[in-house]
C-alpha cells in the first residue's frame, strides 16, 4: 500500500519521541500541524494497520533489532574503558568462584528471582565443576522490585561478612524454582541454615555500604546496556541472553 512507509516513519517517529515523517508530502504532527492534518494521518494509520498488520510489525521490530544491535555495540565499546572494565572485573565487592588466576572468566548480571537466570546458573554450576580454570563473578542486579532488592543486598552482605559461604548461599537461592517467594524469609532461612547469624547478616545488608554496592552496580549496569537478566560478559562479549551447557563450554574455551 502506498501509505505503508508513512505509517512505518510516524510509528518509529512517535517511538523515538520525534514528530518528523520526511518525504512523504504529508505534513508532520506537532505544533505545526493543523487538525485536519492530524485526522489525515490517523486515518492513514488505521487503515494500514487494519489491511497489512503483518508489515507494521516486522518493521517495527526490524527496528527494535537494529537498536538492540546498536545497543550492544555500545555497550561492546564501554568494555574498553578502563574504570569499567575494572569495576567488571576487578571489584573486590563482586562475589567469585573459582580461581583468580585464569583467562577463563565469566561475569553474570543476576537476579535472584529471575527464573531464567536460575536455569542459566544450572549451567554455570556444572561447568565450573567440570572445569577448575574457570572463575564466575557475580553481579547482584535485582529487577524485581523490593524482595529482589533485599535477597540482593543479603547476598551482598554475605559476601561481605561469611565470602567463602557466598556460593554455598547462592546455590540454595539458585535451587528455588520459579520468581520465588513474596517475601524474603526463605532467604534468612538460607542464612541461618549456613551457620550465619541471621541479625548481623540482616544489619550489615542495611548499611550504607552495601546501598552504595547495590547503586554501583546498577550504574555499571547502565553504561553495559543492561536491560534484563541474566546478561552475561565472556570474552569481552557481551550475551543479553541465558545459554546453554554446550554454547557456554564453547564460548568460555573460545577465550583467548
């Protein structure tokens, strides 16, 4: 239909927050544009979403893929930045395991009731009992809301005050199937069952020092594009995505 690209430019157009539909002899929305115009266009835009639906949306979605590409080359380039890559990878903050020693490093932007990245841990956890060069960081990132924020910042003081209980913590935190629970007493459970004091791990997560932890993340987060989780760092690659057992060994092997 002749009007399809017009329709395609105003839905990208409103998408960026533009107002601009170039060479379609058709004026613009905004300030300018005159009522008749507007009712012109949403007209247009009706009848082309009601006759090639399908177009509309692989268009928009062509465009979300090229933004997400750009995206991730973005975020691709802040890796050589020094100050991040050594808050990647470098953070004393960040909990670990495996050897510190290796060229075989994994780095996982997690939450701890994000369900995928609980499939994605199984992976995680069998390779790295398969391989012993391997060494996986940690990144509490939680996207969930309050529960999430709180089972991040109790990993965080885990970390703190008990780091050599942190992966035994995490493994439990990691076995509970789906978004997990609405409150984080299965949390403090964990805690206790690892011989942790309960009340000194609950303060310490609510010091000022692991908020500033948990903020830093999230500003590391932002300058890595990081949208959802799991998201994962292997090779200097970044991978917006879980994997599983067979693409991780490949690419963690393909490390150079």
């Amino acid at each position: 239909m002749r009007y399809t690209q017009l329709v395609i430019g105003f839905l990208v157009g409103t998408a960026l927050g533009g107002s601009v539909i170039a060479g379609t002899g058709i004026a613009p929305t905004g300030a300018g544009a005159t009522a008749t115009d507007s009712e012109s266009i949403k007209k247009i835009v009706r009848e082309v979403i009601a006759q090639e639906p399908q177009l509309i949306l692989d268009s928009v979605q062509k465009f979300q893929v090229e933004e997400q590409k750009k995206q991730s080359a973005d975020a691709g380039q802040a890796l050589n930045d020094k100050d991040v890559y050594d808050k990647l990878y470098n953070n004393p903050n960040t909990a670990s395991y495996g050897p510190k020693d290796t060229k075989h490093v994994v780095v996982e932007f997690f939450d701890y009731n994000c369900p995928v990245c609980k499939v994605m841990f199984k992976s995680l956890d069998t390779l790295a009992k398969k391989d012993k060069t391997l060494r996986i960081l940690f990144v509490e990132y939680p996207i969930f809301g309050a529960v999430s924020d709180m089972n991040s910042k109790l990993g965080l003081a885990v970390h703190r005050l008990h780091p050599e209980k942190y992966y035994a913590f995490h493994e439990k935190m990691m076995g509970v199937e789906g978004h997990g629970p609405g409150n984080n007493e299965p949390t403090l459970a964990f805690i206790k069952e690892l011989g942790m004091d309960v009340e000194k791990v609950k303060a310490e997560a609510n010091s000022p020092e692991v908020a500033a932890i948990l903020d830093d993340n999230r500003k590391l987060g932002a300058k890595l594009h990081v949208q959802g989780t799991p998201l994962l760092v292997i090779g200097g690659e970044i991978i917006p995505h879980a994997m599983g057992l067979e693409e991780l060994e490949s690419r963690v092997n393909a490390i150079k």
